[in-house]
C-alpha cells in the first residue's frame, strides 16, 4: 500500500453518468491489473475504493460512475490534487490464463479488465473481451479495447447494440482456455453457474479502510474468511461458495 | 523520561496514543506502513474464546462526520491469538500490547483473560463489556453497573495484569457503571465504545447495514466522548483512557484536559493509516504553542467556571 497526492490531469465524461479520471503522480510500486485505489473526498468521511483501469509509473486512470454523494463530487473535479491509497488488494493472476483468455465485463466492471487485457496481450494471448451494458448509451471503451489487438463483442439487455441480452449470449458458443470478470453480482454468479473452466472474479463490498485493518468486508470461502479489501477483490471461482 | 511520556496504571508509554481496538488489526499489519514502536501502545482485536467470523455484509456506513460499523468481533479465537498473531507481533513491535477481551458470558471473559494474562507481550487486559453489535454479549453486560462489577471482579480475580474496562456510551449513568467496575478492582476505566446509530438506504428501504444497527464512530462523536470521558475521570480515582473522534493532537490535549491519562484514536486509523503517528509527530508542537512542557502535567487540567 502507498499513500500520495496525486494530480488530477484529465477527468471527462464517457457516457451521462461514467467519468474517466487521469491522475498523475509517482507510483512506487508497479500497479497490478485488478486492484483498486481508496480515495479520499473532502465531504466524505470514508475513502470510496475505485479500480484501477490503468497506470504506468506516473500515472493512474480510473473509470467511475457518479451515482451517490461521493462519486458525484469528484465528477465535478477539474484541476487540483486527490489523496489516493494505491496498489491495494491482490489483482488478477495472469499466469493462469491459457493461451485464449475471455475477459468478462458489466457497466462499470469493465474498467479493471483493461490492463489486463493490455498485459495479457503483451504476454502474447489471444484476448477476447466482452463488455455488457444496459443500452447503446451506456457503452464504453470498446474501441479501447479493440485498438489494444483484443477481439471485441458488446452486449445490450435492450438489444439496442451489438448481441440483444447478457454477457453469456456472447459467452455460450465461445472457446476459452479461462475466464477473468467484474460487473454487478447477477452477472457474476450467472457466470459461475454458466462457465466450463476455471476463472477468476472481482467482488465488490462497502469497505472501512482498504487495506485490511477493519474487518469491514469480510467474507466466507472455502479456504476460510477472507478481506475483500485484503485477500481480494479477486478469488478464484474454486474459492466461493456461490453453489445453490 | 520525554516530555510525551505518560504512566499508565503503573507502566510507562513514550505517549499517550493507542490505536483503539477493531481499527488496528493484531497490529503486525500496520507494521508495513511504519515502524509501529513509535506508539504508547495498542490495544489488539477484540479477542474470543471460539473463532468468530462476525456479522454478515454490509458491516460498514458512511455517516456525515464519521461511520457505522457492525463487524460482530470478528477474530481467529484466544488460542490463535496466543499461538499465531502474539508471535507475527512480536517480530514488529517490541512494547506491551494492550489485550482486548470480549465475550457473551463471565466464563467466556474469564477464561480469555487469564490466558492473555499469562502472556509476557501483553500489558494490559482491556474488557469489552461494550460491543454494540454483538447479541447477548458485549454490550449487555456493560449497560448494568452490578454486572459490569461482577465481571469486572471475576477477570481480577484470574489476572496478575491491570484491569482496564471498556464502557459502552449507551447508557444513562455512565458514572455508576465506571464507579461499580472501580468498586470491583478495576485498574482504568477506557471510554468511550461507539453510539449504536443506523442508516436507511433510500432506494431500497432497507437498513445499509446488515446487521440493520451499528456503532457511530470517527469525529461525530468526539464531543459526546469528551463529555463522557469528564464525568467518568472526575468521578473516579483510576486512569481513565479517553476516546472517540480523536483525529489530531489538539484533540488528544483537549481529552486529556477532560481527564484522560492516555487516549486511543480508532476511526481516523481507518482513513489514514499513519493517522497516529503524524498525531505523535506534531504534538510536541502543539504542546509548544500552548506553553505546555509536559503532557502528563494536563491530565485533568480543565479549568470550571
């Protein structure tokens, strides 16, 4: 974990309510794909925990919707600094992957399977990404996506874009060697029922700290209690206890 | 002896700050961020007789000056403690620890505390009689004066270490409960537990906290401590460690002032982790532009009228 002061160098919007937010500032250490960073806003007294979408050695880009109190302000940031924890949590392992890696993301889920599937693609994997949303209007980052070499299919519930219906219309006639998610609880645990191979999921839980000090989002494993914050966010599928 | 030194209940810290107990881990974990030593002391996880995984989830809520918490004592059992997490401390940090005992029953308080006791890093026995989220335990015990003299006689009565009761805010005298642990052989009183407080999810109309309750903590409740904290060292003869919502070293002075001996910072650890070092970094200062050469010199220092 780092505690800095980072800058904030870009933060627009990419649909009505989703902002990217571009900060810049030294990272020490290198930031995995999958782990998030803890963000302290003035009005607020908790830190709001956000993923990361990407990051260099100077540099963090996050994705976040504007729904409650907290994320609204820091839509509403232009300029200035931000007091940010970094590398927190555990982050997706790569080596697990297999040569033909599907990356499965919801709304705002997406965003952490970005640099995963740069890094990914860097290892030299076949890469297929598909992103799930609501409607047309909602989508995001799917050229992104496309112009880092993965192949692309987006999903609408209303049918107003690409494949008419959820994640897994686009999953079931797809050959992959593993799968890696994030996106809202129904689509996981729809995964979890409707996967052949082994993956890995992101989870999502209110957090005190961040960093594994409150106990706040504990949760129960098969492997035994496990921080979200801490062990987490992501666990493989063979560790949950999702089975009805 | 340093001008932050303070005595408490016969040991002497290089400072009055102890991170409170449930915002600290088994203190090992703060060790990545810093060297831990440069603390008082710190007062470990609530610790039970059986492993307890706690309440479900959500255990956490945002609260306009502070935060709910409903975690339900969540820890790995006494005897993990002993053979796990004391041995993990002891490479990092090379003081007393204060040792944080909870229960749902005198037999449970008793036996977790006289295993502690018997371990050489502890220093302290801090008795919970104060968890709000627990049922049939915790609190219950520390919201009646004659059980929480009774279960403050039984762990004396097993324990060669001081004797420091942890008092539930979530009362209506909490002068006769600090009296009757005092009465009982009580070595210090430490106060206050958090507010048992709730919060409503508008959309969903369900409580955001699982556990539908849960304790108010972090600087919305620092005046109400503060006033608990002054009745209760003002009643009785024993150290009182005072806490709630302390988040800077002008806080820490204005707690001791009302009476403590020492204070523990709980909440502000979970928004900054090197929260109570940067408190002992500036207090020298803060000490300075007050006139104050030494801190246990104030210690009840409030002028009345």
């Amino acid at each position: 974990m780092h505690q800095g002061i980072y800058q904030i160098a870009e933060n627009k919007p990419l649909t009505d309510t989703v902002y990217q937010m571009k900060l810049k500032g030294e990272n020490p250490k290198k930031i995995l794909p999958g782990q998030f960073v803890n963000v302290k806003i003035d009005s607020l007294f908790l830190r709001r925990p956000i993923s990361v979408c990407d990051a260099d050695d100077d540099s963090i880009t996050i994705i976040y919707k504007a729904v409650g109190k907290g994320t609204k302000e820091l839509s509403q940031m232009k300029e200035g600094t931000l007091d940010i924890l970094t590398d927190l949590g555990n982050g997706y392992d790569l080596a697990l992957s297999g040569q033909n890696p599907v990356l499965i993301g919801g709304g705002v889920g997406v965003p952490p399977l970005y640099k995963l599937a740069k890094e990914l693609i860097k290892e030299g994997k076949d890469v297929t990404v598909i992103l799930g949303f609501n409607t047309k209007e909602e989508i995001f980052y799917e050229e992104e996506f496309k112009a880092l070499g993965a192949k692309v299919f987006v999903t609408t519930v209303d049918g107003s874009y690409g494949i008419k219906g959820f994640v897994t219309e686009a999953l079931k006639d797809l050959n992959y060697s593993y799968f890696y998610t994030c996106g809202p609880m129904p689509m996981l645990k729809s995964i979890y029922k409707n996967t052949k191979t082994s993956g890995q999921f992101s989870l999502e839980e209110r957090m005190g700290c961040g960093f594994g000090a409150c106990m706040g989002c504990s949760m129960k494993t098969k492997s035994g209690n496990k921080r979200v914050c801490k062990e987490g966010p992501v666990f493989v599928k063979e560790d949950l206890l999702w089975e009805d | 002896m340093g001008r932050l030194n303070v005595n408490l209940c016969g040991i002497e810290l290089d400072n009055p700050i102890i991170p409170a107990s449930g915002t600290f881990g088994y203190g090992y974990e703060f060790a990545e961020f810093y060297d831990i030593n440069c603390l008082g002391t710190f007062s470990f996880k609530g610790t039970t007789k059986e492993p307890r995984f706690g309440n479900p989830a959500p255990r956490i809520a945002e609260t306009t000056g502070g935060m709910l918490n409903a975690v339900g004592l969540q820890n790995p059992g006494v005897e993990k403690v002993i053979s796990e997490e004391l041995p993990k401390l002891k490479q990092c940090f090379h003081k007393k620890v204060m040792a944080n005992v909870s229960g749902f029953s005198e037999e449970e308080y008793v036996y977790v505390s006289s295993l502690l006791d018997k371990e050489e890093q502890v220093g302290w026995i801090e008795v919970n009689i104060s968890c709000p989220n627990v049922h049939g335990g915790g609190m219950s015990f520390g919201t009646d004066p004659v059980q929480a003299g009774k279960i403050t006689k039984a762990v004396k009565a097993v324990t060669t270490k001081p004797v420091i009761i942890k008092l539930s805010p979530n009362v209506t005298d909490i002068v006769s409960i600090a009296k009757a642990c005092e009465d009982n052989g009580a070595d210090g009183i430490s106060l206050i537990n958090t507010l048992m407080g709730m919060r409503i999810d508008l959309k969903t109309r369900r409580p955001i906290i699982r556990n539908v309750t849960g304790g108010l903590s972090g600087p919305a409740v620092f005046p109400v401590a503060l006033r608990m904290v002054y009745q209760v060292a003002h009643a009785v003869k024993i150290p009182v460690i005072g806490m709630g919502g302390i988040t800077c070293a002008e806080d820490v002075v204005e707690m001791m002032l009302a009476g403590a001996t020492a204070v523990e910072v709980g909440a502000a650890n979970l928004i900054d982790p090197y929260a109570c070092k940067k408190i002992i970094e500036e207090l020298p200062g803060v000490l300075d532009n007050l006139g104050i050469e030494n801190i246990r010199e104030i210690t009840g220092g409030i002028i009345n009228g």
